[in-house]
C-alpha cells in the first residue's frame, strides 16, 4: 500500500525542481510545459516504455479555435464548447474548470505543432456525440499510440529525462502537506528517493483498481476494464491521505462497443452514421445517438451483457478508416452476412425478427414511424443492405472521470477548497468535467482534460519554483 511519509527532508539520493508521476498524455504534456516555463523537470513511470490509457485510445483531442478548424471553415469557440460539455454533463462539473479547458485547449495544440513538432488533423465527416461541430483533433495516424510515441520523441528532443521501470510508492511530505520528494520502487526490490519542490500526479485515475472501482463505481465492478492496467488509484490515495478533497468519484467513461472475445474498441462512428445495435433477441434496445459511454451499462443490460452492432458495407468501409477496426477485422471480429437469413443466423434469432428491426430504421427515416428510443433516423443514411455486417460487443470501462479537487491552475484542492502547497494534478489523476456519472462523458473528455490540465499544471508547478527561488534569493 502506498503512503504519504511526514517529516523527512534534505536526505534524497537526487533532488529536481519539479517532478511528474506518470507518462501518459497528461505526465508528459506537464512535463514540456514545466520545461518551456523554465524549470527543471523529471518525468517518473512504472512502465519500462511510457503507454498508459492514451496509447489504448483513440487519441481524439477535442479543441476549439484552432487552424485546423479554421482551415476546414468550422466556426467553434469557447462558448460553443463548454455549452456541449455543460449539456452533456447537465451542469454537474465545475464551470470554471470547464471553461478553463476549453480556453486552453485550441493554445495546447498550436504549442504543441509550433514549439513540439506534434502533428494533428481535425476529423472531418461526422460528428462525435454531443459535439455540436467539427472539433477531434489527432495525429495523422489516428491512433493513442502514434500520438504517444510522438510526446515521447518531443520529451527526448527537450532534454527531458523520463526515469521508467520506477513505481512511485510513497511521497514525503511536511506537517502542512507540502511534498519535499517521492520514493520509487524498481523492479529488482530497490528503492531510491527523489525530492521534489513541485510534484505533478498524472497517474491516471482507479479503474485498474478492482477494489476502488466496486467502492467508488459498483455498477461497473463486474464489467471489463478496458484501460491501462498499471492506473490503480495512487494519485486519489495520496492525495486523500493529504487532506485533498475528490469529487465525482462516481463518473467514468464508458463505451457500448468493444468486440467479444477478441477485445477490440468498435469506432462509434459506425453507430453515428447510421448503424443500430440489436440485442441477442435481435431487437433495439436505445438511442444509441445518446452517447457511447452511457451505452456501457444499457448493453451490459441486456441478455448475457451483450449486443450487436448492425451495419452495412459504407459504414464497413469507414471503419476500416480507423486502426482498431482495421485489427478488429484482420481479427475476424466483424462478420459479413450476405441476406437478413443469415444475419439473423448469426446473432441467433429468427430472419422474422431481425427484418422487422431493420424495416423499422426505414419507417424512422421516412417518418412513417418515430423511434421508441427517440434517435433521429432522418439525420443519418441509415441501413443500405445486403450485405450486412454484424460485431458482437459488450460494454466496458474506459477509465474513471472522478478525481482530486483542483482549481484553474491545476493545483489540487483540499476538502476546504484552499490549495494544498504544491501539489497538482492532470489528466485521469483529476477530477473531470464529466459530471456525476456515466451519462456526463463527453467524448474526448479524458484527453481535454490530460492536454489542457497537463498544460496547466507543467506551467503552476514551474512557475512556483521560479517565485520560491526569487523569494529564497531575496532574503
Ligand atoms: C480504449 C480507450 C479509448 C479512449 N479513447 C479516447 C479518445 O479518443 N479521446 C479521449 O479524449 N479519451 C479517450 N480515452 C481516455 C483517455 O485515454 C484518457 O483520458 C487519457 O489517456 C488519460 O491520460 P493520463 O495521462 O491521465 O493517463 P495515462 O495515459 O493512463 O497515463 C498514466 C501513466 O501513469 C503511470 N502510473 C500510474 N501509477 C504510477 C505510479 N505509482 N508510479 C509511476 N507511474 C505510474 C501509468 O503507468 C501510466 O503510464 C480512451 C480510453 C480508452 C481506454
């Protein structure tokens, strides 16, 4: 179990101004952001090669005001953002820090192209649930991984050391909860310890936690964790046993339609463009327009936890857009039936049952019939069959959106709202902007939240050792 240590000072094996647990998206952001602020910086992860939750990811960045957007005439702005993020989350996160992200998030990126050689494109095509315009950002290759590996170079290119195989197991911290430094965990049983005058956490939230995810989150406890395994929840525990205050322990990141067995994340995409889930009674069961988080628990409701996602060869093709279908098909995960008889053979049920789902889409789309679930058919193409391709998928956790209090500058707060000295945290190690539950998820919440507080944290956290040291050297 890992600890907050009281009362050890000016007796660590090394000693570096500010340093960052974790390097994920957040961790690393942080950490150019400290170093371009001026300050020294080391980044420490447990991993032997720096992957996290956002090497699993889709690595969509959302972000308003940007070029990319510019050049692609999409109008977007603060305001249109953080209303899709209010909306979404029905007002349940912190305003401010909603509003904060969203100012930072477009500035990120353009830091991180001009300053970082980070390469993005905007998603063109189709809308993310809940975002009112054009505003995915990613790297070229589209993938969480490529965008890693692309932090990482920049890391190097900056100078900045990233320690890996380190676990951090305990930090040290004075009376007041100020942090002088951390201890690491090596994978030989050795131990070092680091001081620190600011410390970054951006070790993600508790999902790889079996025992905080049934305290915090009971409906998902039996669910598939789909995250990265190594984010138990250090940062919370630290963070509680300094007198933080966390909020929203309850919130995470779902998504409807990751493959069984094979265990590939199926892009919602499909689904926004015109595709339907069936249950394995060959019936629709939701609005799956609503968001992919919430549709976790509605296809874990359904018979054996599972559903279908139901397709036709357009939107086959547009899957194979993105890496994880393109495995997922290479993989044998997507099936392609050539009539309704054997479409309806291969979920099980009877061609009888499985027609009248697909005839309803056609009497939605032509308004001969409104949807049970209130999805709007007319605005997408819909079904345009055979063939027809079928996924069996069920629902999972992504990662956990609740986390330690922070304010605009990254600085995790205590119970009482005041700052802790100088302590901060980013990405999943925060709380986000996700509200109460499953249904506040925004999709790209997670990454807005690694880039813009990772951004904001790097800068607080080097911008207090640079006042620390001009009010040290003025005595
Ligand atoms: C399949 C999937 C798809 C997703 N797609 C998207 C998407 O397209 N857009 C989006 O916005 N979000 C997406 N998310 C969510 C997104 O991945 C996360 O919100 C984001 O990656 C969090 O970044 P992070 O830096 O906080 O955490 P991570 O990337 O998980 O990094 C945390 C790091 O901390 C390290 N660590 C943990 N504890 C310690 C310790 N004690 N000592 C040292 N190191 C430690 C871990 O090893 C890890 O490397 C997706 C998530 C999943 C699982």
């Amino acid at each position: 179990m890992n600890h907050v240590i009281r009362g050890r000072y000016g007796q660590f094996d090394i000693s570096i101004p500010v340093v960052v647990v974790g390097a994920g998206a957040a961790g690393l952001i942080a950490g150019l952001a400290a170093q371009d602020n001026g300050t020294q910086v080391l980044i420490v992860e447990r991993d032997a090669n720096p992957s996290g939750s956002t090497a699993l990811s889709s690595g969509l960045i959302p972000a308003c005001n940007t070029r990319w957007q510019v050049a692609a005439k999409v109008i977007d702005n603060v305001e249109i953002f953080s209303q899709d993020i209010k909306r979404k989350n029905k007002g349940q996160a912190d305003e401010h820090l909603v509003h904060r992200s969203c100012l930072v998030s477009g500035e990120v990126l353009h830091w991180l192209a001009d300053n970082h050689e980070q390469n993005f494109d905007l998603i063109e095509g189709f809308l993310y649930p809940g975002h009112s315009v054009h505003r995915m950002h990613c790297h070229p290759k589209r993938t969480g991984k490529a965008f890693i590996d692309s932090l990482v170079t920049a890391v190097a290119r900056a100078g900045i050391d990233i320690m890996n195989s380190a676990t951090v197991t305990d930090i040290f911290a004075s009376e007041n909860s100020e942090i002088v430094g951390i201890r690491i965990l090596r994978p030989d049983g050795s131990s070092e310890d680091i001081g620190c005058e600011s410390l970054i956490l951006a070790c993600n939230g508790f999902g790889g936690n079996p025992g905080m995810v049934s305290k915090y989150i009971p409906e998902m406890a039996d669910a598939m964790y789909f995250g990265h395994q190594g984010n138990l929840g250090d940062a919370i525990n630290w963070g509680l046993e300094l007198g933080a205050g966390v909020e929203n322990m309850a919130a995470y990141q779902g998504h409807g339609s990751v493959a069984i067995p094979h265990g590939a994340l199926i892009t919602w995409a499909i689904m926004m463009e015109g595709g339907i889930q069936l249950n394995s009674r060959g019936r629709r069961f939701s609005n799956e327009h609503e968001g992919y988080s919430e549709q976790s628990i509605k296809v874990l409701q359904q018979p054996g936890g599972i559903a279908w996602n139901i397709y036709d060869q357009r939107l086959h093709q547009l899957g194979l857009e993105f890496d994880d279908y393109k495995g997922a098909s290479e993989n044998g995960a997507i099936k392609r039936f050539a009539s309704i008889d054997e479409l309806a053979n291969g979920i099980g049920v009877s061609a009888e049952v499985v027609a009248s789902s697909i005839e309803d889409v056609e009497a939605f789309k032509s308004g001969k019939k409104h949807c049970p679930f209130g999805r709007k058919f007319q605005e997408t193409v819909g079904l345009n069959g055979p063939p027809y391709y079928g996924v069996k998928v069920t629902g999972a956790l992504f990662h956990t959106q609740g986390g330690l209090a922070v304010d605009t500058e990254a600085r995790v707060l205590r119970k009482n709202g005041s700052a802790l000295p100088n302590l901060f945290a980013a990405g999943g190690a925060a709380v986000g902007v996700s509200g109460k539950g499953v249904e506040g998820y925004l999709s790209g919440n997670g990454l807005l939240m690694a880039a813009s507080l990772g951004y904001l944290a790097g800068q607080s956290a080097a911008n207090l050792v640079k006042k620390t040291k001009i009010k040290t050297s003025q005595k």
